[in-house]
C-alpha cells in the first residue's frame, strides 16, 4: 500500500501554492462526526476522498490520525471560480466568513489563484500524507484501482449518481463506504437518500445517516 500510495503521489503533484491563501471553507451541513468516529475507532491507512472541494473535510480528516494517509479526487476546474462567486452574500453558503467584504475576497482569491492551488493551500504540512488526483469519478476509480491502491475508508462527495458507490464497492468490496449530501434536494426528494438506500438493500448494508452526512455499515 505504501508503494501504490507513493507511486500516485509522484505522478499526481502539488501545484505551487506560494503566496496563495488558505481558505479553510466548507459546505458541509454536519454529521461528519459518523466519519471522525470511524477513522478514530478503525484506524484505516488510506482514505480516498471522491470530490474535495477546497479540501475543509481533508484537512479534517487528516488532522484526526497522523497515520492517516488520504487520496482525492477532483477535477478541480475553473467552474469552481464561478460556483464560489455565486456565494458571495448568500448567508446560508458562507456560514464560515458571514462578513461580505471577507467573502468578497474569498471568491477574488480563487479567481485569482484557481481552485487547484486554493484547495492544497489549506493542507500546507500535509504535502506527505494527500495525493490530489485530478478527475472525475468514477472513471478515475479504475486507474487508481490498476495502480494497487486499497483504500479501506471511502467518503463520497459528489454528483450525486448511483455508479459513484457501485464502482466503489466493485473495485473495493472491502472498504466502507461514506458520504455528504444526505439532506441535499429536499425538492428533488432527497436523490442521495434514494440512491444509498437502493445500494445498501441491493447489497446487504445499513444505512446510517446524521445530517449531511450518511454511513453504510453491513448488516
């Protein structure tokens, strides 16, 4: 596991992030406390994260366990530049920096430097223990996969799409499955509710879900 861990990270570098602000920002809506638990109790080696953000919950997770080893995934594309714009006085989104002159410089910050340099900004002196793998999932699932990668925590936070757990657990039916989303789309009906709760009966799991955040455990 170390190799493969090695291996990814000498293929997938750091961008430079001198002189680039570190915004530790998340969307999160709680519960995140059912994973802090899990990697505290389980002690997994390698955690792959699939859609990072600006890395806020890596950093979290990463902070818990020194051992702690995380791989993520994200294209981190300039699409983020115009998402975080949009937060700019809509209280709700910027709970973290409720001052608008503050998330006026948030987003200025991110036009300025991209999303890619932003995010690996807030895990300075995590540099030996976070690969960045710029993707999208599920197709980045299998390069990771043939190159020996054996996560044993997975935490999705994504597009919301059935194929994200099911490659998952194709690729690693060992490895306990989590994610975000969980109270997003109240009216589109809840559609990560709908998805997890389809995987855990197809496959044999229990959902267990806090806020934002939901759990598979099996039965």
């Amino acid at each position: 596991m170390t190799h493969a861990f090695e291996t990814l990270a000498a293929k997938h570098p750091w961008p430079d992030t001198t002189g680039v602000t570190a915004w530790d920002y998340t969307l999160g809506g709680g519960g995140r406390q059912l994973v802090d638990a899990i990697i505290l109790e389980r002690k997994p080696a390698v955690m792959l994260e699939i859609g990072c953000f600006l890395c806020a919950s890596t950093k979290r997770w990463l902070s818990l366990d020194p051992d702690l080893k995380v791989v993520g995934i994200d294209p981190w594309n300039d699409g983020l530049i115009e998402q975080c714009a949009r937060y700019v006085g809509r209280p709700a989104l910027t709970r973290a920096y409720p001052e608008r002159r503050v998330q006026e410089r948030f987003a200025a910050d991110i036009a300025q430097h991209g999303p890619f340099p932003t995010a690996l900004a807030n895990l300075r002196g995590f540099e030996a223990r976070f690969v960045p793998v710029r993707g999208l999932s599920p197709d980045a699932l299998y390069g990771l996969n043939d190159m020996g990668l054996e996560p044993e925590l997975i935490y999705i936070d994504a597009n919301k799409q059935a194929n994200d757990l099911e490659v998952c657990h194709t690729l690693w039916p060992d490895a306990q499955i989590t994610g975000d989303d969980w109270h997003w789309g109240r009216t589109k009906g809840y559609p990560m509710r709908k998805i997890v709760y389809a995987f855990a009966e197809k496959h044999g799991f229990r959902a267990e879900a806090d806020h934002a955040t939901w759990v598979l455990h099996r039965a």
